[in-house]
C-alpha cells in the first residue's frame, strides 16, 4: 500500500510488528508522530544507496554522527558493536541470490537495534529480508526487535546452507565421474572456481561465527532469555559450515592432483610410445642413411636383388629390436 510512496524516500519497507508475530506497513509520513504501544517495534529497511536514506538518518533518526557514519560507509566486514544505552550495530553478510551474480560476492545488510526499534540498510536485494516479510504476513514472523535481527541471521545462515550443500554436490559429483572413468577430465575451470567461491564464503562467515557467538553472551534488557541459545546454534552451524567449506576446499585439491597425476601419466605413456618408436626405426634410419652415401664399395651395390636383400635385413632389424624389447620387457 505504501511501498510506490516510501520507495521515493529511499524506505524498501517500514513496519511495525504487532508482537504477535505479524506486523502493519505505515507511511514514511507517519515516522515523525508513530506512537508505538508496548507491545509494538518499529522495523524500517533502508536502500543504502538512496541520497534520501542518508538524509533522514542524519537528520530524522535520532541515531550518532558516528554511528551513522558507519551504518553508511563504503565497505565494511562482519562485526558486532555495542552501543550505550543497551543498543548494537550489527553488520552482516548475506549469500548473494541476485540474477547474474556470483553467490560468494555477499550482500551486506547493516542494522541499528535498540528496544523497540530496528534499522537495517542494504546496497542489493536480499531474499532473507523478503522472506521474512513473508511470515510477518502470515502471522508467523518475530514479535519484537529482538527477534527480528535473530530471525535475519537464521534467514542469512539458511542460504549459507543451501549453497555450502550445493557446493559439496558438484564435487561429489566430479568424483564420482573420476572413480567411473579413468579417461573422464574435469572441467578445471569448474573446478578451481567452487575453491574460490569456498574461500570467498569462508572470508566472511569467520567472523560472522564469531558475532553469533558473541550475541549468545550478551545480556541486553531487551533479549529475552533463549534467544542466547538460538544465537548459539547459529553460531554452530556456522562452525559446522565453515568446517564442510574447508573439506571442500580439500577435496577439489585432491580433484585437482587426481587430474594432473592423470595428465603426467598420460604424457609420460605417450612419450614412452614415441620413445619406443624412436628406439624402432634409428638403426633403420641409420641403414638407410648409410646405403644412400654416393661413394664406391656400397655392399650390394652390383647385385640385381640388392634392394630386396636390403628391404628385408632392414625388417629383419627391426623384428630383433622388437623381440629384444619384449625381452626387455620395455613394452
């Protein structure tokens, strides 16, 4: 209803959560006189990018020439800063799930969290924010901030999920199709870009681990009691992802030695050929070479069968080599 209107102001969405797991859209207008009952939270995502989204955080939101400073720079990485007054600035990282582009080039969204009251901003579209609005329209969403921003890290961390359990896929498949045919040759290209995706996850979910790990023992008034104990499974799936990107990573190594080992193997067969085959026809080379000189006192040279006698000590040659390489045992 008022999404065409907010959007002018750089507003993606502006809720308020009802505290019973659903939540009424209101008007950018509506900010300055909101009244919230307390039961109510206040929920407001921003478009980082919109000259109107740093006016009104500057000027309308209440909110520190520092900490907007850092809601609104460039680039940041995960981090967790406790702010007086029981508030916090929460950076995190979300997958990357936009059309054309690479899944481990994560999206940022920052938020601002305080009793009451949440602001997050985001550059680029984020499907956890979308599904999120998805429960809060079915009544199943959080009720107040604190679960609000502990539901955003779950919705970033299942996305984590699928994309590590994607990831382990293809490689499960690339060694599957190694075991089954010793001629099959991974695509390299393929195979060394799900080691950089996995280092490029791993850059970021690090410290996102750590942050979940800290919001487990922070004691704000406004957390309630088991949220530690769901900020504390994030953290451990997290762990265990991060764990199943570092055997990713080991596995495509293994991928990628399995096919140079297999290259080496079939350079060196093919060489060994071509040696063989060197080895076959110098002595001919060198007969031949030697009936061909133009000078007096060529054997045979006056005989009418002399090319047949050549021909067939020259094949008598290479039948030697070829019986004494079997004995060998050269091939």
């Amino acid at each position: 209803m008022f999404a065409e209107e907010n959007a002018q102001w750089g507003l993606v969405h502006a809720l308020v959560l009802d505290g019973k797991g659903g939540a009424r859209a209101i008007a950018r207008t509506d900010l300055d006189d909101l009244q919230l009952r307390p039961e109510e939270s206040l929920w407001l995502h921003w478009d980082r990018s919109h000259p109107q989204t740093h006016a009104w955080l500057r000027t309308s939101s209440g909110l520190s020439e520092f900490n907007c400073d850092l809601l609104l720079e460039e680039n940041t990485r995960p981090r967790l800063l406790p702010l007086p007054d029981s508030e916090l600035l929460l950076f995190l990282r979300g997958v990357n799930l936009n059309p054309g582009a690479e899944p481990e080039d994560m999206v940022s969204v920052r938020v601002f969290a305080a009793h009451q009251r949440v602001i997050s901003l985001r550059l680029r579209p984020l499907r956890a924010t979308d599904e999120l609005l998805v429960q809060l329209e079915q009544g199943k969403g959080p009720k107040n901030a604190a679960e609000l921003i502990l539901y955003i890290g779950q919705y970033l961390t299942l996305k984590v999920q699928d994309l590590v359990s994607d990831l382990s896929e293809v490689v499960d498949d690339e060694e599957e199709k190694i075991d089954a045919d010793e001629r099959y040759n991974p695509e390299h290209g393929a195979i060394v870009q799900i080691r950089r995706r996995a280092a490029g996850l791993k850059r970021f979910l690090a410290p996102q681990r750590d942050i979940f790990g800290q919001l487990s023992r922070i004691k704000l008034p406004w957390f309630a009691d088991e949220d530690a104990g769901y900020w504390n499974e994030l953290n451990n799936s997290l762990t265990r992802y991060l764990e199943e990107l570092e055997l990713t990573r080991e596995r495509v190594g293994l991928v990628l030695e399995a096919e140079e080992r297999r290259l080496n193997v079939r350079m060196n067969k093919t060489m060994y050929r071509f040696g063989i085959v060197t080895g076959i026809f110098l002595p001919m080379s060198f007969l031949t070479g030697l009936l061909g000189i133009n000078v007096g006192g060529i054997p045979l040279s006056g005989n009418p069968y002399g090319f047949v006698i050549a021909c067939l000590l020259i094949v008598a040659v290479a039948i030697g080599q070829w019986w004494l390489f079997r004995r060998l045992r050269w091939v």
